[in-house]
C-alpha cells in the first residue's frame, strides 16, 4: 500500500546516508526498529520525518482490547515521530482504484452488515490522499492530522450505496454471532463499533480541501466504469442493482 511504501521509502533514506568513516558512527549496529530509528537519530540531526499512517487510529483506540499490539505500534510511531518535529498523518479507507480490496467481497456479498451495521468509517479518495500528502510536505511539525473525507458513516448506510456503485446485489445483513463465526471478533467490532474521524484539524492548517467531500458523492463517480468494464451495470432509479450474465 502506499502508506508502506512510503514508510519503508523513508526508512531506506535514513538509513542509507554516506559514510565515510563507520568506525566513528557506531550507530550502524542498531535494528532497523522504531527505537534503532530513534536512537540513530538522536546523534545525527534530520530534517523532521513525516510517517504516513494508513490505518484509522481513531477507530483503533477505542478497541484496544481487540487491537492491542497494532495500536501500541501506531501509537508509538506517531510520538516517536512527533518528538522528532515529524507529521504523522491518519489516512481514511482508500477507494479510487480499479483493484481496490473491496470490490470483489461486495459484488460477491461477502461483505455482509453485521448486527446493526453501526461500525462508523471514515473514507478517502486517492486523489483527495494524495493531495493532502503534498500539502503536508509542505508544512512544519509536530503535528498529527487525519486524512479523511468530510462524512464519516456507519456501515448500513454506507455499504449499500457501494454495492450499487459496483452493480452489486444489496449487502447480506446478518448477526453479530454469525459474524464473529465466520470473520472473527475483530470484524464484528470493526463493523458494530468503530468510529470515524474528523478531517477539520486538517482542512484548517493544511489548507486541504478534498475533491471528493463524501462517499456519497466519490462511489458513484468512481465506480460504475469499473462495474461497466467488468460486466456489471449500477441501477440508477430505485437504488437496485443488476449484474449482467
């Protein structure tokens, strides 16, 4: 994904910098971890780091329980990044592109509404990422922002909506105990639990303005060539949806 690219992009640059005498920077010996990053940089100041977070913290943070060891790693990432006067930045869930994860599970409905569906996401158009990266290479830290779109929505709401952007059949509903079956507790909190986030911070100091304001809007836009190419067909009266044999 890009976040990784551009992390491990980030840790390749630090990590690879001249050296023409390696018996006085001993810190070459040090893990390529987050306290071996640290540590390294302590002794050689850089330019402040900005670490390019993909996942929803915000919707993390209150799983904690569930999502132990990624939160903590999330978490120190960002502090370790801000100390350093870096930016970290919270990116929504990607949509935009042909191969997205997405497509294939809800034109099969196998991305089912579990329990009530009140998991709440919050979504983000590559182009509108990508915009929102550039302007943040452009600013001083510390600072962190989420990089999101301006509605966060619960899954009933949103789900349906891309399965007939897709051509797809309505979502499968089904409950929490046949979801924690089949998925796993994770899933289920995810999709009945979860929380948005607030992009206000970032459209404020960032001077960012996403192209795609909402889902609502970016789905439709973004989709029915996708479904159209592949043999699908969006309904666009009543809300149904067809798919062609």
């Amino acid at each position: 994904m890009p976040c990784r690219q551009a992390r491990s992009s980030q840790r390749h640059r630090l990590s690879a910098r001249p050296n023409p005498d390696r018996r006085q920077q001993p810190d070459r010996l040090l893990p390529q971890t987050p306290e071996g990053v640290a540590e390294r940089h302590r002794a050689r100041p850089i330019k402040p780091l900005k670490v390019i977070n993909g996942d929803d913290h915000r919707a993390l943070s209150g799983q904690a329980a569930h999502y132990g060891q990624t939160f903590a790693a999330i978490t120190y990432l960002e502090k370790a990044t801000t100390d350093f006067g870096g930016i970290a930045l919270r990116y929504g869930g990607f949509y935009g592109a042909a191969n997205d994860a997405l497509i294939e599970p809800v034109r099969k409905r196998q991305f089912p509404v579990v329990g009530g569906g009140g998991g709440i996401f919050s979504w983000l158009h590559l182009d509108d990422g990508a915009a929102a990266t550039v302007a943040a290479l452009e600013r001083s830290g510390p600072a962190i922002y989420n990089i999101v779109d301006d509605e966060p929505a619960p899954v009933r709401d949103w789900l349906p909506v891309l399965a007939n952007a897709l051509g797809a059949k309505p979502p499968r509903h089904v409950p929490a105990w046949m979801g924690r079956l089949f998925a796993g507790q994770a899933a289920v909190v995810m999709g009945t639990q979860a929380r948005g986030a607030s992009n206000a911070k970032a459209k404020r100091e960032l001077g960012w303005t996403p192209r795609y304001p909402s889902w609502r809007l970016g789905f439709p836009m973004t989709y029915p060539a996708v479904a159209v190419a592949d043999g699908h067909a969006p309904d666009r009266g009543t809300g149904a949806t067809r798919a062609r044999d």
